[in-house]
C-alpha cells in the first residue's frame, strides 16, 4: 500500500491539476452543451410560441360563436292566420308577416319604433325565424289561440353588432343592415328584448343556407363525424388487429410477409386525398354506394385508419417478451390460446392506444371527404344508425372547410368555434390515450 | 458415495421414457445438435452438463418441441417417448407439450394471479371439472412446488411480483398443475440463492417418484447431488452419459474429464 501512495507524484508532477478549475477541454465540452441546450430551447420555445399563437387566434375568433343573440316578441297565436299560412304556398313567407306584425307592434305599443321604418326594423329579425316559429306551431297545436312570448334568433350582423364584429361604420358600407337597424338593437338590448346567450343550437343545429348564419350549427357534421368514426372502430381495429396478430405470431418469416410489411408502411405514408380517390372510384363508382354517405366516408377513412392501427398494434406485440409465449406454450397452450389469454390482453394498452390515435387522425381528416361528396350542404339529420349511415351528412372538418369559403364574416366566426369543438374532441381523445398508456404501463 | 449406490439401483429398474434416434438441429446454417443418439429412463433425473453454447438447451427444446416454434430451426432423426415417435406427423405439439412440462431458465411468471398462473394449465387441458377441485390441484401444485406456505396467504397477488426464486418455483407448481410425464427444466436453478436451490433440488428428488426428469444445469454439484444420470455435451456432440456417479469419478472421454475437472467450459 505504501509504495503506492508514494508513486503517484513521481508519475504526475507534469499534468498535475486542480479539480476547482475546468481544463480546455471540459470548459468546450460544456459550452457545446450550453448550446445545445439553448437550441433546444429555442425550438420548444418556437413551437410553444406558434401553439399559443393558434389557440389565441382561434379562441379569440370561435369562442364567440358559442353565444347568440335573441330577440323576445310576444306573437298572438292568432288561429284565422295561422291556418291562412299553412293553406299558403310559400308558407314561410306567411309566418313570416305574422312575426313581424307582432314585432312592430310590440315596438310600437313600446314606443322603440322611432326614426326607422317598419319594414326596416321587422328586418332584425333572423330568416330563420319563421322555420323556427312554425315548427313550433306544428309542435304544439294546442297553443294556438293564446297569446305566447317567443324568442327568436336576430339576424347575423345585428348578433355580429353585439359581438364587436359590426360597427356604425361597416354598417354604412352594408347591404344587409343599416345603422337605423343597429340603433334599434341597441334600444332593444336597453329594454331588455334583446340579449345574448349561450347557444345550444350551435352543437345540435344542422347547417344553415348563406343567408343565415345566425342558424348554422354542427349538429349534422358532428352526427356524420361520429357515425363514421363507429364505422373505423367497428372495422379498422377488428382487421387491423387480427392482420396484426398475424404477421406478429403466425405468418411465416419470408420474402412475401417481408413485401406485405413493407407495404403497410408506406400505406401510412400515402397521401390522405388519394384514398378519397380510392373511394370515390371503388365504393361510389363501383360499388355505388350513395354519396356524402357517412358509410362511405367511414369506409375510407378505415382504409386510411388500418396501417396506423397494425402498426401500433404489431409494435404492442412485439413489447410482449417472448417468454409469455414460452411459458404459454410450455403449459401446452395452442399458438391460438398463447396469444389470446396472455399476449394480447398484456398488448391491449398499446392497440387501443394506437386505435385512440388513429382514430383522432381520422376525425381531423378533410381532403379524401370532399372527393366523396361529403362537403355538400346537409340541411337534415342522418338517421339513426345503421340506415343513417347511408343519409347524407357532413363531418366537423368539412364543416370548418365549408365555413370558411362562405363570404359572410359569421360564417367565419362559426368555423372558428367548429375548430374549437374539433380541437376539444381530439384533445379528449389523445388524453384517453395517454391515459390508457399511463394506467397499463406494465414492466416486466 | 453411498447414496449413489442407491440411485444407481433404481435406475436399473426402471424403463426407458425418451429414446432419441440420430438427432440433427440446424439453425439455418448453423449445427446445432449433431447426431445425438439417447435413451432417458423414466422415474429418474437426468442432468444435462456442458460448456455454454454446446446445445444442451436446444436439445431440451427438440423434446417438447419447443424449437418448433423457432423459425429457423430444423430438426431431423427420431424422439421417442414410450415408444411414438414425437415429430410424426399426427403429433399434435400442444397435446405434447402438456404430457412433457417445461421450466425455463428465467422465471417467467404470467402476469397473473399467483392462482390463475397454476390454475391455467389445468383450466385449457380441463383437469377440473370445477371449482373446487381446481382449488386442490393449484394447492397440491404449489406444495410440489415448495412455494405454498410463502403464497397461501396471496393467491390473488399478481406472480410477477414475487422474489426471483419464488418466481421459479411458481413456474415449477404450473408445470407439475398439468400432470406432465416428463419434465424438462432448463437451468432452474439460475436464478436462485442456496436456501431456494436446495429447496428446488429436493423437489426435484421427490418429483423423481412420478416423473422422468430432465435438467440442465452448469453446476457439477448440482449435477452430481440431484441426477442419476449425466449426459455430456460438447459443441453439439454427445460425448458421454452413463450413471452420474461413473461420469464423475471415472469418465471416459478426455473431454470430460476436462470440462468437470474445470480445464473446458
Ligand atoms: N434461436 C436460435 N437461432 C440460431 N441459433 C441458435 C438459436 N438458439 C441457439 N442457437 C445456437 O445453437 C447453439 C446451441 O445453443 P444452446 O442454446 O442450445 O446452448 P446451451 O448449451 O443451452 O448454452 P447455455 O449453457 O449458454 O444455455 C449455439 O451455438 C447457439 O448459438
Ligand atoms: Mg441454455
């Protein structure tokens, strides 16, 4: 022991050195890892930055269209014409004059009708207002004869007004609605007939024509984007995962599974729109099923889904160790019982995971529904399912899409708040997932 | 040396369980196995020995045709156990595999219930017609497997979460639950400290009485204390087996007696 000790010195007198002080090469090592830990930064910050950008952007233009502005008016059910209107033609039109009748005259008796011509104020009222009054009226035949309060939608620049979106001024430049028109809203809201509330309708409404977008709500695109993300779970996880199980335990090792794997990989990677054209061509064209069908899109979407879901599923698999399966089989378990009992229930996390996600990419996808016609206006709700996957509907990003395109500034507000109920539901979805992942993480 | 004498009387009286015939393993390319020929008597442990990489746990696998499910693996000649040939083509693997139990050389518990993980071997080959006769066989299993007294009060923990050694004999209790006539263990011992060995050594002399017992394993002393028979292998040959006791004090092959007097391995 001694003589080592005492060696040492002897050895090191020339790169003798004080470990209070960094040398060259460790003062550069740890500058390179400064640096690269400020790149890091810098990129987490970038992304960070254009994250809250978006949501900011998007809060900020959609959160209001989870509001809407209603008018109160009294309306007499008056029998003699309410019976003139549905024997009418245009029965609309008839109801129509009835509300607006009964409008003016709730501002007249009120004394609010000052400096704005009937006509003009009647016009504050939605043109859904009739749709909606009569349905009631159809509803409730028993009301007819007394008197009712009624709460109808305002037209979509006086709702933009009370938004902030419509000012004196751009109402000047505007066809749709004059400044006398936003004077009386703003008497109206100080006497209390006008207020803002939450807006249901705008979760369970179907679309709206271009003339009203007071009325368009995403009840008909969130039906379709439900009905088809039934039909991806009820058929990309049962193929996906029995394809999965049979690369991943019974297929043989060979040139042609090699091919089969290859391909499942760059199926993931085909661009979404081509499998539009691929189902246009296969199940519209050749199969002809009908259009904007949720069938259809579901179908689709499937086809888009399944490389996602093998692919999970065969990577949950393969993280089950093999001596489960040994142990499986040296009890004299089947192949078939191996993977059953032991081995897919311990993968179970990882494929609905995988399934969770690939269902969330699904939800989110646009542009292989447009080529299948589901970007058509859709004024009715599917049926229940399974016919309704036949009906016509739309889905909540082809809503957005649709929106979008409309000129009318509303409309853009609505597809603000169609982006913030799909984010909410995807947020929902990856927040599943993650959890399922946190809760089964399993070490062996 | 006196017990040995003992062993060496019983395995005189009993038969032959496992007869195997110019056995050949490939891995692709690689010669694994190389003409081994065996006869492996019943009611009797028989120690497999030899250097790492000789084919010992490969040719345990050729058993119970465990290398089947390896997709490279090639086997040709005959097994046969009480005289049918095991790679025939109407030999369903499965019904083997529960006649011919297997303990690996890692604990490999399923991520069950203590219970369920004995109870499953009985459960898929329907030993129980119910409930409480599963409750007997998974009882009598973890008592062969020197294990009930440490799990009776936890049969519903998970088996993964026990020490490496009661891992192990869990896995010994599940393979005696399906009743099998062989028993392969791969060096079962591996993984265990001395009290759990000897405790595993024992069980492995009182399973003798019912079955035919094959071990692999790297220690001497294991070997000699446990088998009565030892079967050599090196680089994929059988070199020598015989009575245990012969192959310790007076082996034949000069390979042999290198590899127990510590010169190969
Ligand atoms: N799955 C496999 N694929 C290819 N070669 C294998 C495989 N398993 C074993 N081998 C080869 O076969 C030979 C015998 O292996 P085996 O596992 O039987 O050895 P062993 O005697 O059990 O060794 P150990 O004592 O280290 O467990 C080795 O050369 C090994 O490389
Ligand atoms: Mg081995």
């Amino acid at each position: 022991m001694s003589d080592i000790a005492a060696s040492p010195p002897a050895a090191g007198e020339g790169r003798k050195t004080s470990l209070l002080r960094e040398t060259d090469r460790v003062r550069k090592r740890n500058a390179a890892e400064r640096r690269f830990e400020l790149y890091g930064m810098a990129a987490v910050g970038i992304g960070l930055l254009a994250l809250a950008f978006l949501l900011l952007s998007i809060l900020g233009n959609g959160l209001s269209s989870f509001r809407q502005t209603f008018v109160d008016v009294p309306v007499a059910l008056d029998p003699v014409a309410i019976e003139e209107a549905e024997a009418s033609v245009v029965k609309t039109s008839r109801y129509r004059d009835i509300i607006e009748g009964a409008f003016v005259s709730a501002l007249e008796a009120r004394g609010l009708l000052e400096g704005i011509d009937p006509e003009e104020a009647a016009g504050i009222i939605s043109e859904e207002a009739p749709a909606q009054f009569r349905d009631y009226v159809r509803a409730n035949p028993e009301a007819v004869g007394r008197p009712g309060e009624f709460t109808f939608l305002v037209n979509g620049r006086i709702d933009g007004f009370f938004k902030g979106r419509v000012t004196f001024e751009s109402a000047e430049l505007d066809g749709n609605v004059t400044p006398a028109q936003l004077r009386l809203a703003e008497r109206l809201a100080g006497a209390g007939l006008i207020d803002t509330r939450f807006n249901w309708a705008f979760f369970t409404a179907p679309d709206a024509s271009g003339q009203r977008p007071e009325a368009a709500g995403l009840g008909v695109a969130i039906l379709g984007s439900a009905y088809m993300m039934l039909v991806v779970l009820f058929l990309a996880l049962p193929i996906g995962v029995a394809a999965s199980i049979y690369l991943e335990e019974f297929a043989p090792r060979n040139r042609f599974t090699d091919i089969i794997e290859v391909n499942i990989s760059n199926l993931a990677a085909v661009p979404s729109i081509v499998f539009g054209i691929l189902g246009l061509a296969i199940f519209i064209n050749f199969a002809g099923l009908p259009q904007s069908a949720p069938i259809v899109g579901g179908l689709v979407l499937t086809l888009m889904t399944l490389p996602t879901i093998i692919i999970a599923t065969r990577s949950a698999l393969k993280a089950v160790p093999p001596s489960i399966r040994d142990a499986a089989l040296g009890v004299g378990a089947s192949k078939l019982q191996s993977v059953f009992h032991h081995v897919l229930p311990l993968a179970a996390p990882g494929i609905l995971t995988g399934t969770i996600l690939g269902l969330a990419q699904a939800l989110g996808e646009t542009a292989p529904l447009l080529l299948i016609g589901m970007v058509a206006f859709v004024g009715e709700y599917p049926d229940a399912p399974p016919e309704g996957l036949f009906d016509p509907a739309t889905a909540l990003p082809v809503q957005v899409y649709n929106w979008t395109q409309k000129a009318d500034p509303a409309f853009v507000e609505r597809a603000s708040g169609a982006i913030i109920v799909l984010l909410a539901f995807l947020v929902v979805m990856n927040a599943i997932a993650i959890l399922l992942r946190r809760r089964f993480e399993r070490r062996w | 040396m006196n017990d040995m004498r003992i062993t060496e009387r019983a395995v005189d009286l009993s038969e032959t369980k496992i007869s195997a015939r110019n056995v050949q393993v490939f891995y692709g390319d690689t010669h694994a196995i190389k003409d081994v020929s065996v006869d492996i008597a019943d009611k009797t442990v028989t120690a497999f020995i030899g250097p790492s990489g000789c084919g010992k746990s490969t040719f345990l696998r050729c058993i119970n045709r465990m290398n089947d499910t390896i997709d490279t693996a090639r086997v040709t000649g005959d097994i046969l156990i009480d005289g049918e040939d095991i790679y025939d083509r109407r030999v369903d693997p499965v019904q083997l595999r529960a006649k011919v139990g297997m303990v690996f050389q890692k604990p490999n518990p399923f991520p069950k219930s203590i219970y369920d993980n004995v109870a499953y071997g009985p459960r898929i080959h329907g030993l129980a017609r119910n409930k409480v006769e599963l409750d007997e066989i998974v009882e009598r299993s973890l008592r062969r497997g020197a294990i009930w007294d440490e799990v009776k009060d936890r049969l519903d923990a998970p088996g993964t979460g026990l020490s490496g050694g009661q891992q192990q004999r869990l896995c010994i209790a599940r393979a005696v639950a399906t009743e099998p006539e062989i028993l392969l263990m791969d060096e079962p011992c591996s993984a265990l400290d001395p009290i759990a060995t000897a405790q595993v050594e024992e069980l492995i002399d009182e399973l003798r009485r019912n079955y035919s017992v094959v071990i692999v394993t790297h220690s001497m002393q294991q070997a000699a204390r446990v088998s009565q028979k030892t079967a050599f292998f090196h680089l994929g040959h059988l070199v020598e087996y015989g009575e245990t006791g012969q192959i310790f004090t007076t082996p034949r092959d000069p390979r042999t007696e290198s590899y127990i007097t510590g010169r190969i391995g």
